[in-house]
C-alpha cells in the first residue's frame, strides 16, 4: 500500500495503469460563443463526441475540453442482454457549459 508523508509537494506525472472508459459527450456551446467563433473552430468543439476517460466521470465533476470547461449533470446508460454484442451501445453524459479556460 502507498504511504505519503504530509507536508511534502511534488508536480511529478503519474502512469495509471488502466484502460480507458468511453462516454459519448454532447458538448453544446450557447449562441452567442457560437456567433462569434469560425465555423473551424465550432467544428472541433460544438457536437457529440466519443470521450475516453481514465475513469467514471461522476456528476459534479469538471470536463475541460479544448479551452471551455462543462460540468457532468448527468449520466444516460443504456441497456443490452449480455449476449447481445452486436447491440452495445456507449453511456453518454449530459454537460452543462460552464464557461472558457485558459486550460486545455
């Protein structure tokens, strides 16, 4: 088991060792970002996407995503008999637009 010692920072990155969670997210940027945004720049951001995650992002939590940030309202799963492979369908979270970042 990890042991840490209060009071000591350090910035060192982390590997997680674990396979990505996929969620398809509907990021949907208001009007009047929108208006005055390029059509490029809209392309990359405004729309529904197919996200990893390094885990199961709970409502609350903060999503930034090329220089604006949501925060997940909600989680929509879907349901399949295991058997059904073919069937599969990926949850999708549901976004609330908080505003741009200086993040990306």
């Amino acid at each position: 088991m990890a042991k840490f010692s209060p009071g000591i920072f350090c910035n060192n990155p982390v590997t997680v060792n674990r396979n990505n969670v996929f969620w398809m997210c509907d990021f949907d940027l208001p009007e009047p970002i929108k208006e005055s945004k390029s059509l490029a720049q809209i392309s990359e951001v405004h729309g529904v996407f197919c996200m990893g995650f390094y885990c199961d992002p709970q409502v609350g939590d903060l999503v930034t995503y090329r220089g604006y940030q949501w925060r997940v309202i909600g989680r929509h799963f879907y349901t399949y008999r295991h058997s059904e492979r073919s069937q599969r369908r990926i949850p999708k979270l549901l976004l609330e637009f908080l505003g741009e970042t200086n993040e990306e």
